[in-house]
C-alpha cells in the first residue's frame, strides 16, 4: 500500500463486504506481520472462508473481553484490513494464523450469520496534509530518540529492533511500528490506530513515549527502594547460606555460622527488655564481622552468653503460707523467738500487699548463731532459690559492680553472678559478713552496695560489664553482719537490724542433742545405737570445752567424738561407745575452759565487770595496785582509748568526792595507782567497763572488799552517774556462766530485762543502780571486813 502524507478519507467506490475475525486482547497494525490463534467456531470458519475466497479479513478489536458474540457496539469501529498468509490446525483444536496487516478500514455495516461474521468496510487512504516536510521529519526524531530512551531503560526491546525502526522512512509506517513494540493497553494502541492524521498519529506517539519513558523511571526507583529494603537481608541470608556450604567444604559442620544462629535464636527466646535485645543484636552483628582468630572474638562471644542466660522475667512463684514458714523456721532452728516472730511478721507484710518493697534485713549477732542458715530457711519457707555471697575481705568496688569489657578476662560483678547462678529473677540473696568489707585505692565496695540495697534504685540496678540495667526489686536481700557498728552508716541506714543474742547453757543443750549430735551421727555413719551421750556429759562438753555464744565449737566437739566412737567400733574394741563424765576426758582431752570466773574469796582492788565480745557474753576482771609514788596512774592490758577514757573519768570523780568516800584527799600526790585487765593479749574497749574500774579503785584506796558473787556494767559519768550500755543478755548470759549470785545493771536499761532467758532471770538477782552510791552499796562489803 503506498502510504503518502495527507489525511486518508473513504472511497465509496472502494467500499467492500468481507469477513471480520473479532479479537480479544489484541490489536494488529498495517504492516505488521503475526501469528494469531484462533479458538472461537465462527472465527474459524470465517478463517476456512478467507482461505478458500481471496484471503483478506479484516480485524477489529473487542472493547469487552467477555462478550462471546460481538456486535458492532463491543467492536471498535476502525479495524485493520490483513492478507491471511497461513493457517495450521493446533493439536489442542485451536486454528493457528498468520496474517499481515495491509491498511486501516472503517466498518460500516456488520451482518452476524450462523456460519460467521461479515462486514461492509471501507477502506481509509491518505491525502496532502498542511505539514511541511521538515517538521514532519523533526517530529519523526523526536519519536525515535524517545523511543530508543526507552528501548534502553526498559532493556526489552532488542538492538536489532531499534536498528530496523531507526531505517524506516515512512512516517506513518514508523509510527504504527513503533506503536506495535511498545507494551500499550489496548485502549491507547486503538488511540494510535484511529489517529488518520500521521503528523497527529506521530504526536500522540511521542505523547505516550514521554508518558511511558516517567513512569519506568518511577518504576525504576521504586524497585530500586524495595530492591534496597530486601538487599540487606537477602544479602545477609545468601552470605549464611555461601558460609554454611564453605564450611561444609572444609569439614566445619557448623563453625561460626552455626553458633550465630544458635545466638540468635537464644537472644529471641531469652524474652529480654527492648533497649538490650537491640544492644544485643548489634553485638551480634559485630560478633559476626570480627574474625575468629581477633582476640575480640571471644569478648563478645562471652559478652553474649552472659547476656542470654540471664533471667530477664524469669520467677518463682511465692509460698506465702505464714503458718508452713513458721513450721519450716521452727524445723531448722530452736529459740531465736524474736528473730522468728520478725521475719513472719516481713512475710506477713509481704503477703498482704503482695509487693516485696519493704526494709532489707540485717541480722546481726556473734558468730555461729546461727544467722546464716536462718536465711536459708527464709527461702525454704518462701520456695525460693537461695543465693550466698560472702563479703569479707572484699575491697575492690568491681567485685560487686564488675569490670567494664575494655579489661582483658572481665566478668560482671558478684551480683549479676548470683543471680545468673540462681536462674530467676526472685531469689532470696544473702549478703553475707556485710561488716567484713573494707575500702582501698581500687575502691568502695559498701558505697557499690548502696545501689543493690535501695529500694528506690535497684530496679536499674548498672553493673559496668553488663552496661545495662538490671532489675533487682524482686530480690529479697539479707544481710548479715558479727558487729553493726562496723558497717558505713549509709548502708545501714538502708537496713532494718535483728539483732540475734548468743544461745544460753540450756537453749545449747538442746539445740545439740534434737540438731547437732542427730546430724553428726548421720555425717559419722553412727546411729543412736552406737554412740549415746550422757546429758551430764554433754552439759560438762558445753561447760569446759567451748566458750562461744554460737554452738560451731559445740559442733566440732561432737564430732571429735563421733570420730573416736567410729574408730573404736570399727576396731572392734566395742560394739557401743557410751559417753560419760568419766570417760569424757579420753575422748576430748583435759577441760580446755573454766567455767565460771567467780572469785574464790572476797578480794580488795579486783572486781568483776560484764563485757560484751564478739563471742557472746564474757566476764571481766579488773585489779588495782597502790603503790607509794607521785600520783602516776597507769593502764595495762591492751586497753582502747574508750576504756582508757572510762578508766579517768572514775580516777576523777573519786578525786572530786575523796572526802565523801572516805579517802585521803591528797592519794593522787603520794600514790601510784595501776589499773590492770588480765588477758592482756586480748585488745578491749568501750565505756562499759566504767563502773567496774571505780569499785575497783574505791576498794583499793578505802580497804573494802569487793563481794566476789556480784558483776557490773555500765558506763560513768564525772559525776557518779551511772549510763546505760548494750549486750545486757549476753552480759547476763556470761554471770550466769560464771556462777555470779547478783548483778548491777544501769536503770535505763530496765527496758531490756525482758531479753534475758526466764531460766537466768530465775537464779540471778538484778539490780538496777543509777549512781556510783548505789553500785558501793551492793559491790562493797563491810569496811570493817
């Protein structure tokens, strides 16, 4: 077909009736030249026809898909005039054609016969247009440039391709080629085709190249962002994947690849707080970058682990049954009331508010009382884990806090290590010797502790290894300590004291034959058939061969005995070892104590006075000496300043009322006065030891005698008066030892006496005095004697 520029107008006298072949989804331009596959009876037929007549069709567009029966409405009404060049029957049934466009044709009329369909076409062809030449040549440019723009973006339209458009000559040829390549709906491609006009035809072309050309590079950008959001990941993933199968290779079945995704899927299940996941995950990260044989490698592999075993909501669930917490204290302890009736009254409290915000415990008292193990029953009672960490001898603030990672081989500190040891985020943690810690240039350690103790601060609690917080507000703390004055103020101020007392004679005996010998005869592999002790005997064990306020020695006497029993069974020399106060001595040796420290006569210049040790109760001699001289007065017997203090105090206050207590007034010229406390090699200090030191040097200086079955305590004043002190049952407890009839106690500490054992209160006197005047009235005996 010659094609010219001009507008195509219709030839009546070319006007013909052929048949039509309705397409679906498809448009075919002049000049093309495709295949067709054919499925629809009519359609087939129409195609028997062609082939049979002149083999000309024409083809024209559905505008509805669905529509299985066309009529002139659902078709477009310019459609393409083909020459049929071949038909091939498909072994699926459908007819496969090939047909070559000719030109455009209008249809004018459409006849629908049972056999197939016919139109009245007429033919369109061109005419002069106003154009010049030039511009329509410009206009062909523009097209192919943006054409060969798009060609490349899109990269699904061969060089070739390009080539054969770029040497086509005929505009309107040109134009419906390149219309053909592009992937137009049908609707714009129908546009093209309806467009008679070639400069008009080659516009609108240019319009929807430009159009196109935007949107594959909105495309492009969009697939580059999606591109970039899945590259990270899938990257990650095909890296994992190269790694595992390198691995394999190389005989590494799992290697580092495997324990990164055994960490990873650790740091997912350890159910950990938003902020460390993350720092968990970028560690991870970090982990996997540095090499294996980097000595970081193995700093963040242990940073790791530390950080998945931690319990971050792991709990137990409390036993808060106040009645089984009694049975089990009461199982595990005998005595202690007091101590008892506290720690249920804490769980009480507990119970109601069902909230663990409350005081920290600190039970304190002299070793081997038994403060320790009456933590362990705490947790029993509670069902909780129990957790024990010893703080003497701590001096470097990093054992609580740890060390920051910088350091070579840093661990977190004692704190997150207990509580990774007990798996949960509740246990009962027990700080133990609190009053043992001492500070140096690495540190303080109690200030550390303040932190872990303060309710209000240790639901973010920071240890500098971890460098995250850690909630330690469901933690029960307690604490134990042998003396309270030795612990800072500031963290005792965070503490509520119970303060545990020595056990008495009687609470000893029990507490060795229901809890001690039982355990002994256990650890021994004896029974109650083996080995008896005689009660006499175990009374005289208590008496003459341990002094303590706790029953550890007590122990260790017991089992010395077990371990004779064990040998002489095992020997054969007996069946059964019975203990008595004959054979005691075979076993344990010669006494190694004397029990009771009572003078055996009235004495001049010695008196009895109460102190309080480490060890419980103890009583205290103290002697004076006069001797002619020049007033010196002299302190020996490894005396602290305190009680060197009290010592002058007394010395002055006899000189101030001399007359009053019938003595020379000028003794302080002429006489040297030496003041001793025997045991020198044990130090001593305090003022309680005041008023023993004056009836001590009253007696000396006046010739009265001191009554041997009377002990004192308390502190003096300059003026005689007499101050109240502390450890008034272990004080009462070491007179009943000693065989003491009476003894002298400050009036204010009246409020005390409820403390001392019934069974002590029953055979000794109290006296409660509140001036030196009184305390001569009991001490002293008569002048004249």
């Amino acid at each position: 077909m010659k094609t010219e520029r001009g507008l195509m107008m219709p030839k009546t006298e070319t006007s013909q009736k052929i048949p039509l072949l309705p397409l679906r989804g498809a448009l075919v331009f002049p000049g093309m030249v495709l295949h067709l596959d054919v499925g629809r009876d009519k359609s087939v037929r129409a195609i028997e026809q062609v082939m049979e007549d002149d083999q000309r069709i024409l083809l024209a567009s559905q505008i509805d898909l669905a529509v299985e029966e066309p009529e002139k409405k659902d078709l477009y009404q310019t459609g393409t005039l083909a020459y049929v060049k071949q038909m091939l029957k498909m072994p699926n049934g459908t007819t496969r054609i090939l047909v070559e466009g000719l030109q455009r044709a209008t249809i004018n009329e459409l006849t629908n016969s049972d056999e197939y369909y016919e139109v009245k076409i007429e033919p369109l062809t061109a005419e002069i247009s106003n154009q010049s030449d030039s511009e329509i040549t410009a206009l062909k440019r523009m097209v192919n440039d943006h054409f060969e723009q798009y060609a490349k973006a899109s990269s699904k339209i061969s060089d070739e391709t390009i080539q054969a458009i770029r040497a086509i000559n005929d505009p309107g040829h040109f134009a419906d080629t390149i219309a053909s390549h592009l992937p137009l709906k049908i609707e714009r491609k129908q546009e093209i085709l309806d467009a008679l006009q070639v400069d008009g035809r080659l516009q609108k072309l240019l319009d929807i190249l430009t159009n196109e050309k935007e949107v594959l590079d909105l495309e492009q950008k969009i697939g580059q962002r999606v591109k970039k959001s899945m590259e990270r990941t899938q990257k990650e993933y095909y890296l994992r994947e190269q790694m595992k199968a390198i691995q394999n290779e190389l005989g590494d079945k799992e290697g580092k690849g495997g324990e990164i995704e055994t960490l990873r899927t650790q740091i997912e299940e350890a159910n950990m707080p938003e902020n460390v996941e993350q720092k968990a995950q970028k560690e991870l990260a970090r982990y996997e970058r540095v090499p294996t044989a980097s000595a970081e490698n193995s700093v963040i592999r242990t940073y790791l682990d530390w950080l998945v075993s931690l319990p971050w909501h792991e709990k137990t669930t409390d036993h808060l049954d106040i009645a089984n917490a009694e049975n089990v204290l009461d199982e595990d302890h005998y005595g202690l009331e007091k101590v008892k009736e506290r720690v249920l009254e804490h769980l009480a409290v507990q119970q109601l508010t069902q909230s663990l915000q409350g005081p920290i415990i600190c039970l304190t008292g002299p070793p081997g009382v038994g403060k320790t193990s009456l933590a362990k029953s705490v947790a029993r009672a509670l069902d909780r884990e129990f957790v024990r960490m010893s703080l003497g001898g701590v001096r470097d603030e990093a054992e609580i806090r740890g060390h920051r990672r910088t350091y070579v081989g840093a661990l977190p500190g004692k704190i997150i290590q207990g509580m990774n040891n007990s798996g949960v985020m509740n246990p009962v943690f027990l700080l133990d010797e609190v009053d043992k810690m001492a500070n140096d240039f690495r540190g303080d350690p109690s200030s550390a502790l303040l932190e872990v103790l303060d309710p209000e601060q240790n639901h973010e609690f920071s240890d500098h290894y971890i460098e995250e917080p850690y909630d330690l507000s469901n933690v029960m703390f307690i604490t134990t300590a042998n003396n309270a004055s030795m612990i800072p103020a500031p963290l005792l101020d965070r503490m509520e004291t119970i303060s545990i007392a020595g056990y008495t004679e009687i609470e000893k005996k029990a507490i060795a034959t229901n809890y001690l010998l039982p355990k002994q005869l256990e650890r021994h592999g004896l029974t109650k058939t083996n080995l008896q002790i005689k009660e006499d005997a175990l009374v005289k064990v208590i008496r003459y061969y341990t002094r303590e306020a706790g029953v550890r020695n007590l122990e260790r006497q017991l089992a010395n005995i077990c371990r004779k029993a064990a040998k002489t069974i095992v020997t054969g020399e007996k069946k059964k070892v019975i203990v008595t106060l004959n054979t005691l001595e075979d076993m344990l040796g010669k006494p190694r104590m004397r029990y009771g420290q009572m003078e055996e006569n009235d004495q001049v210049g010695a008196a009895t006075g109460l102190a309080y040790t480490n060890a419980g109760g103890d009583t205290l001699s103290i002697e004076v000496s006069l001797a002619k001289g020049k007033g010196e007065l002299t302190l020996t017997g490894h005396l602290g300043d305190v009680m060197k203090e009290s010592a002058r105090a007394a010395f002055s206050y006899i000189r101030t009322n001399a007359e009053h207590l019938g003595i020379d007034e000028h003794f302080h010229e002429n006489t040297d006065i030496h003041i001793h406390v025997p045991e020198g090699a044990t130090p001593k200090d305090g003022p309680s030891a005041g008023i023993t030191i004056a009836i001590a040097l009253i007696s000396a200086l006046t010739g009265r005698v001191v009554r041997k079955e009377v002990g004192m305590t308390g502190e003096i004043t300059l003026r005689g008066r007499v101050l109240p002190i502390g450890g008034v049952k272990e004080k009462a407890m070491s007179a009943h030892r000693a065989g003491l009839k009476t003894i002298l106690l400050p009036k204010d500490n009246e409020k005390d006496l409820e403390d001392i054992p019934e069974s002590i209160r029953e055979t000794i006197s109290i006296s409660l005095v509140s001036h030196l005047d009184e305390v001569i009235q009991y001490a002293l005996g008569d002048p004249s004697a």
